[in-house]
C-alpha cells in the first residue's frame, strides 16, 4: 500500500458477536479478519458490550487493529444498547473533536480529523440507522447529511437495513370514527432486501369495502412491524 491509500473498513454482526442467550462470542472477531488488510480507519456498529469496564473491548480491538484509537456512542436505558463507534489510524490522523449525536433511538459516533499531510478537516460519521420506523430513519439520514454542510469532506459507514413491512392506510371505523388500520388494496412487499434482512414475501389482500367493526379480521394479515423488533 502507498501512502496514497486510504483502507477504510465497516464492520457490524449482530450483537458483537454475544449470543442473547449465553453471552458468549459465536462470531469471529472483527480484528481476525480486518487486521490483514491494515485499515486506517474502521467504522463499527452494534458494539454490544464494548463499553463495559472502562471501554476494554474496545480499545483491546482497536489494539489489536494495528493501535488505532477508538471512540464509540453510549448505551441508554430504554433505548438500543447497540451503540456504534469509529476507529482511525493517529499515525495518519489527529483527532479534532469528537461528538455523539443524541437521537432517538441511536447515537451517531462523529469524528472529525484532519491528515498530518493536509490542512482540510475529515468529518468521519458511524451511524445504524432505526430499523423498524421510517419517520427516525428519515431523521438521522438528514442529520447525516448536515455533516456536509459548508463543504465539509465527509466519510460515512452505517448498517442502513430495514423490517419490511406491507403498506397500511387508515380509515374511520363506521360506528366511532376511530383510526383503524386496514390492509392496502394493491401492494406487494419487496421479495428481496439488503443482506442482513432476510424476510418473507407475503401480498397483503384487499379488504371488503364496508367491513364492519365486527368482522373478523383475515388471517393472513401480518402484526404491526414493531411486535418483532430485535434490534
């Protein structure tokens, strides 16, 4: 590799590689792998675990990675507990400012630096976007984009899959005017996601014109997309 290369790698398995069950490591490690290829810099999701006693896990990888130096989101009590983190090489970067911005559901890790060799800043943003509601994933892509502002160089690596779920429109009940969901007359979920998603096609069948509040609802529709959260 010449001094021109930059080797950037992003790496997430679920959970760290931690079993929910058992708690122990079913997965290979990420430096078993991304150490051969000498990454400068490392973006890293779902660090499980990683800020336990004092961040070990963490700057045991990041030691391990060839000793880069490593800064990750925290965990917060009724929020996702798989917090992300970045790692870069200090001898071809110095850290500038670290921030972890605040949203809903995850932290984004964002790391600015700037090359010994170079005047400009690199803003460098880990992020693994809300799997199961659309309006948060709207939210933190847009405070991702911010990161460019004032052209601003960015570098973003983030875990961005999704539950797929079939699309549901909302009528009033005929007796209350209550909300209600009712399956779409026309639509067919997606029969092919990212990798990391692997769900089962199913078509979402037209429901009668004037279904009473009585009228049992057909067994094929599927529970709202957040009863099978896990991540």
């Amino acid at each position: 590799m010449t001094p021109k290369v930059l080797v950037v790698a992003s790496w997430n398995i679920q959970k760290n590689g931690r079993a929910p069950l058992d708690g122990r490591d079913h997965s290979p490690r990420p430096e078993e792998i991304l150490a051969a290829y000498k990454p400068d810099i490392v973006f890293r999701q779902e660090l499980s675990g990683a800020g336990a006693h004092g961040k070990r896990a963490l700057y045991a990888e990041a030691h391990a990675l060839g000793g880069l130096i490593a800064f990750m989101g925290a965990e917060h009590a009724g929020r996702s507990k798989n917090p992300v983190g970045v790692m870069a090489n200090p001898r071809l970067f110095d850290i500038v400012a670290h921030t972890n911005d605040d949203l809903a559901w995850k932290q984004i890790c964002h790391l600015e630096v700037r090359r010994k060799d170079c005047p400009r800043t690199l803003h460098l943003a880990s992020a693994h976007l809300c799997h199961y509601d659309p309006h948060l994933r709207a939210t933190e892509a847009r405070r991702l984009t911010t990161y460019a502002d004032h052209g601003h160089a960015v570098l973003i690596g983030m875990d961005a899959t999704a539950t797929p779920t079939a699309p549901t429109t909302r009528s009033p009940t005929p007796s209350t005017g209550t909300p209600s969901k009712t399956p779409s007359t026309s639509s067919t979920a997606p029969s092919s996601v990212t990798a990391d998603a692997s769900p089962t096609p199913f078509r979402a069948r037209s429901s009668p014109a004037a279904r009473s509040p009585s009228s049992p609802i057909s067994p094929t529709t599927r529970p709202p997309f957040w009863a099978s959260a896990r991540h």
